[in-house]
C-alpha cells in the first residue's frame, strides 16, 4: 500500500471522527467516542527554540488526560534540519510523531506526499482567524493543518538613539541606510542586522526586500519565475550595498534569528530585522541586555515606503502515521483554543492567530506592537506555496549569500538564480 493511497484511507476515517466530535469540550477532550481506537498517549514534535512556553500547556492537558498524555519532542533549532527530521521520518511511514508544528511553507509539500491528513474545518472557529493564517493550512482547496501562531517581520530600533539625533524611524531603505550609516557609528552601534546566513532565513529577507520594492520571486500562481526583475535587482543591490559600505555588519552574514537578537540586545545595532517574538526577550531586563525600555517596533522599511513583510507562523498538523489521531485533533483544539493562544502571546511574545486577540486593550498595553503587527501580518506575502520550496529556498539562500559576500555581481546573480528555480518548478 503506497503512502498516498494509505493516507487517503486514514482521511476517511479521521473525517468521519471529526464529524462525530463535534461536541468537544472547552479543553479539547472528545465527549463522544465510539472506540478506543486512535486514543492514547501522543507526541508533539517542535522546534526547540523557547519551548518553555508549552510546559504549562502541555501540564494543563496532561492533567486533566491521564490516559492521553502528551510528550514533547524538541527539534533542532534551524528550520532547514528541523525539515530534514522530519521528512526522514515521514518517508519512513514512522508513527513517532503525532502532532507536528510546522512552518507555514511546509503544508504543500507534506498534503502531497501524504504525510499528514486532512481536517475537519467545522471543528474549529477559522472565521475567527487571520484570513492569512488559515490561506497557509489549506492546500488545493482541503484543511491539512490548523494555524497556532503567525508572523511578519518587524523592523526594532534605538528608540533612545533616534531621540538624541533628533531622528524618526526610517520608512524607506533610503532613510534606513542613512541613519545605519550616520548616526550609528556615532553611538558605537553597527548600522543594521538581520538573517543573513545561509538558510531559509536569508530566503525570507531577501523575499521581504524584493516584495518591498514591488516584486515577486515567482508569479503568484507559482508557475513562472519573475526573480530577474528591476525590482529585484533594485532589493539585492541595497543589501549589498549595506555590506559593501558596512552599515550591515560583515559578522551578520552568519546570523540567524537568535544570533541577530542577541547582538541588538548586548546594544550593538540600532537596527534590527526580526520576528516579534524579540520583543517579548528584549524587553525583560538581565545581564547582557542593554536595550530593555530603549527600543521600539515598526514596519519593514521598503524602497518608496513601508515595505512588506514574509508571511511566517506555525501550523499544528497530524501524522498520517500517528496511531492516536483522535487524541491529536482534540490536543490541536486545546492548543489552538482562545485562551491557550491568549497564553502563547503572554509568555512567548508569539502572534496568535484569534483576531480578537489583537484589538484587547490590556493586552495591547502590554504588547504595543500589536496594531502594527497585525496590519503587517495582513499585508504579508506567503511564499511560494509549491511543493519543491525547500528545494527553491536552498537555492536562493544560496546565490544570495555569495552576493552579499561579494564573490558574485548582483545581476549575474539574479540571472543564474533564475535559471536554477526554472529547473526546480520545472520550467527548466
């Protein structure tokens, strides 16, 4: 039996059970269950980045579960090898994991190699989303996965600095250059830091910078490569620029997210690209943070304007090889409830999904990024939703950090990188 074929048998039968539950409790339990058949103890695979955030949720259900209990299974820090584990054991049929948090880019490619199983959307509130969000579950027309967190880069800066130089937050890389060039060395801080290593970090920078001065890696059908482009050489030039004039510093082309939030909080950049999630760790004094009550949040600068950000975020999906399926739709109802996401936001800073959430007034007294991360959110572009985007992201990350190492021009660059991603979607 071919994995595709056994996946489409083990929807019927989820479809089926999740159309008998739709009566679950406010903590996600089934109050129906024909058989014990799909119940049991299960796994939950993420990444190990900040996971002390789920310890309470996770105690939550696993009190009121005895006979459900629900283990973590920390995956490595970068998404590129959190990927490659789990595909390892996907391809294997492996039933180690049962409820898996995945990136929002991954859902096309893990429905369509029949990794994990369609889900009832009756079962949960996705009128009450962001419309962003849920658009990343779906693929060709079914629900695979249920949002739990989003995301859009935010643009954090010296609040404390910018006062002293009389300055305002940059709307414009022209803006940004400037004060990254000028004003920085003046303070003893580098200009400006992002994810410049060579993952799927750099992808999403170089993604943002191109959709911030009006273009597109691909069409959005997905279908046509339009990286070859003014705008895209416009993007590319301004961040090698930053390398070349060394208001980005030469160290940040190997950051990624950790590395770039540790050196804005020991106070060396005035500047920084990055998920909201720094907000909330910035802001809790300690040794080694020398920015907390000195900085705030806007949007992404973009050539003309405001920019645009990659739309990023989490999705809890199922295995199609769990063998307690019923136990991981009710744990995804519990996680993704309103007052688990609620609890997300407060103890890890990370962007839930329950619109409401955003327009709370105590919570915005908290959490005052909040109306502008939800605009940004909105305004996001998702990536290319193809199945082969892990393949299409090793390829951009990949020529972008030999330009901005300046080992290549920026227009030969482009011109190769099209010619691979034409191979990669199969236009080549």
């Amino acid at each position: 039996m071919g994995p595709r074929l056994r996946t489409g048998l083990l929807s019927v039968a989820v479809t089926a059970l999740a159309a008998g539950c739709s009566s679950i409790s406010a903590i996600g339990a089934p109050a129906v269950v024909g058989s014990l058949s799909g119940i049991g103890n299960i796994t939950f695979a993420t990444g190990e980045v900040d996971t002390g955030y789920l310890t309470g949720l996770i105690a939550q259900w696993n009190a009121a579960h005895p006979r459900q209990l629900v283990t973590l299974i920390p995956l490595p820090d970068d998404a590129n090898d959190q990927l490659d584990q789990l595909v390892t054991n996907l391809q294997a049929r492996s039933d180690v994991y049962d409820v898996m948090n995945l990136d929002v880019i991954w859902t096309a490619q893990f429905a369509s190699n029949g990794w994990i199983i369609p889900i009832n959307p009756k079962l949960f509130p996705l009128g009450g989303f962001l419309r962003p969000a849920v658009a990343t579950a779906s693929y060709e027309g079914k629900l695979y996965a249920v949002p739990f967190t989003s995301n859009a880069g935010l643009l954090y800066y010296r609040k404390d600095i910018l006062a002293k130089a009389g300055a305002r937050p940059p709307a414009t890389w022209s803006q940004l250059a400037y004060l990254a060039r000028t004003v920085a060395p003046r303070y003893g801080l580098g200009g400006y830091g992002s994810q410049f290593a060579n993952y799927e970090g750099l992808t999403v920078n170089f993604a943002e910078a191109v959709q911030s001065a009006g273009g597109r890696i691909l069409s959005a059908s997905g279908t046509r490569v339009t990286v070859d482009s003014p705008q895209a050489l416009a993007a590319l030039s301004f961040l090698v620029s930053g390398f070349r004039q060394g208001w980005i510093p030469k160290a940040a082309l190997g950051w990624d997210e950790e590395a770039s939030r540790r050196a804005f909080e020991e106070g060396k950049l005035l500047f920084l690209s990055n998920w909201p999630y720094v907000y909330g760790d910035a802001s809790v004094p300690g040794p080694g943070n020398k920015v907390a009550g000195k900085f705030a949040v806007t949007y992404l600068p973009g050539l003309h304007g405001p920019g645009s950000s990659t739309l990023g975020g989490a999705n809890l999906a199922i295995s199609a090889f769990s063998r307690h399926q019923r136990t991981a739709l009710a744990f995804i109802r519990f996680l993704t409830s309103l007052p688990s996401e609620r609890q997300v936001l407060v103890d890890a800073s990370l962007p839930p999904v329950w619109t409401q959430l955003y327009q709370n007034r105590a919570l915005i007294r908290r959490f005052p990024y909040l109306p502008v991360l939800e605009k940004a959110i909105l305004s996001a572009q998702p990536r290319p939703e193809i199945a082969t985007y892990n393949q299409l992201s090793l390829a951009i990350s990949s020529a972008v950090h030999q330009a901005l190492m300046q080992k290549e021009p920026v227009g030969a660059t482009l011109a190769g990188l099209a010619r691979e991603l034409n191979q990669i979607i199969g236009n080549g």
